[in-house]
C-alpha cells in the first residue's frame, strides 16, 4: 500500500513538472533563452517582468504569441526582438503561457 501511494504521489509530481520542463526546453530549442532568462535581463527582459507587465491582460497570450513569431520593438527599449517564424503556433502559446504563468 505504501509502495502505491509513492508511485501516485511521484507521477503526480511528474505530472504538475513536466509542462515547466517542457515549455523552458521549447523555449531553450527556439533559441528564446538566448536573449532572456527567467529573472534577470539579458537582451531582452527577464521573463518574470514580462509576466509583469502583462498581468490581468485579457488578450496578452494572443498579443504575445504575435510578438514571438514576427517580433517586435520599441516596448522594452531600443533593441528590437527579432520573429522567429521556425517556432510552431502550438509552442509559442505553450511558452508564452509559461512565461505568463512564472510569476504566479
């Protein structure tokens, strides 16, 4: 019984991690973490300010899904992000969430 309650206990802890693990290798693959880090600027903004900034915006996940694939400038200072047209519709929400998600 002991032996049960583990297993559920750590596929459960699987379950919960492994959209985190996910989303930072989806972003690691796309070359995102290049130019931003979780808390702390590099390039471009931390991704915890950007979740931030973005708080409690209906359309933020839509609005920020545009900005990974065609980029965009002038909102966190002069340098401008780059599109990256390689990441799919489908990884670019998954990150974005996660991204979103990091301040909670």
């Amino acid at each position: 019984m002991k032996l049960i309650s583990s297993l559920i206990t750590a596929g459960l802890m699987v379950s919960v991690s492994a959209p985190v693990f996910a989303s930072k290798e989806i972003a690691s693959k796309n070359s995102c973490m290049g130019c931003h880090a979780m808390d702390k600027k590099v390039v471009g903004p931390s991704y915890k300010d950007i979740a931030a900034k973005y708080k409690g915006q209906p359309d933020a996940v839509d609005k920020l899904v545009k900005k990974v694939k065609v980029g965009g400038g002038g909102v966190w200072g002069a340098v401008p992000m780059p599109g990256n047209n390689r990441i799919s519709d489908a990884d670019a929400k998954t990150v974005v969430q996660w991204i979103l998600d990091s301040n909670k």
